[in-house]
C-alpha cells in the first residue's frame, strides 16, 4: 500500500550493508531488466540506498555491479537469485570479490512478497526520498524512486516486477532471517536455565 510507504533523507550511522541483484538472460530492449540495489539495516529497519535498474547483458551486468561494488565497498555480502545468469555472474567474480551468496527462490513471487509485507507495514523499510535524500558523494534525490513506489503498488499486476524480486530477496535473506537467527539464539538462551 503507499500510504506504507516510508523515506530516508539522510541515512542513519552504521548497520549492515548489502547488495541484492536480480539478473538477466540478455539486454535487449525486451528483456528482463537487471536490478542491482544496495540496502543498509540498522536495527531493525532496512534503508534502501541506491538502485541500477537497466537492460543488461552480461559483460554490462558484471561492469554495472562492479562499478556499484566500488562505490559500496562496505556492502560485502553480495546476493544474487540462483536463476538467469546469476550462478555465470557469481562464477566469473568470485575469485574477485568477496561475499557472493546464492539465493534460491522460495515460494513464487507473490509468496515472497507477502512475506516481507509486514516489515512494509511496520514501518521498517525506507526508501530514498526521490529529491531529498542526501548521498555521501554529494548527490541529491533518487529519480527512479518513482518507479518503484509504483511496481510495489501495483504488484502483481504491474508490467514489471525485477525492482521487487530484488528488494524481497533482500528483505527475505537478512531480515527474515534474522529474525530465525535471534529466535535461535533465544531458544538456546532458554536452554540454559
């Protein structure tokens, strides 16, 4: 829903920080876009920071996600999806960077998206405000913010849906994972008394 919909200006200090890419076969104008975007969690809240959204192939995935993996140096966990030319991606960069994580899909699209609906609900998913938010490098706004806002809202009957396959692998993988990690960790706590 938009009125879910929350925005970041400045980002808060320290968290955790990670990439999240949904890959294509081609980069044709009829393609899938590639979706690259860096996320950062703060406690319990998780800011997306920045977004390559465009129609790749390959060679230009791997320039794309290199290009934003110099300017986010401190994203060191790298998600792709298991599926497109992501294992190809992970293949030819591993031995070049650090943290590659496969992510195989769970459930359909929708599932995965319900999934992470309540953190939506919560409040705890920013998005950069589309001009105010302010960068580290000294730019201002996010323009393709738009955009996003309007294929989460209209899922799953927008005409495209690679902007949220990204976001829900990232939200999938380290909130909701997360949360089975503390859940573990109180479990175990509890074992001992």
């Amino acid at each position: 829903r938009e009125e879910w919909i929350r925005y970041w200006t400045e980002l808060p200090t320290g968290g955790t920080w990670a990439i999240s890419v949904d890959a294509a076969f081609k980069g044709t104008s009829t393609s899938d876009f590639v979706v690259i975007q860096v996320w950062c969690s703060v406690g319990p809240n998780h800011y997306l920071v920045d977004q390559v959204r465009a129609r790749l192939d390959f060679v230009r995935t791997i320039a794309e996600l290199l290009a934003v993996v110099q300017r986010y140096p401190q994203a060191l966990l790298k998600l792709i999806e298991a599926k497109a030319n992501g294992p190809a991606i992970v293949s030819a960069l591993r031995d070049k960077l650090p943290g590659f994580v496969e992510v195989e899909p769970d459930g359909g699209k929708e599932a995965r998206t319900h999934a992470v609906e309540p953190l939506f609900a919560g409040g705890n998913v920013f998005l950069p405000h589309p001009t105010d938010s302010r960068y580290a490098d000294g730019r201002r706004g996010a323009p393709w913010v738009p955009e996003l806002v309007h294929e989460l809202v209209t899922f799953p009957a927008a005409a495209n849906d690679d902007q949220i396959d990204a976001c829900t692998q990232y939200l999938n993988h380290v909130a909701l994972q997360g949360g089975a990690l503390i859940e573990a960790a109180m479990q175990a706590w509890r074992k001992g008394f």
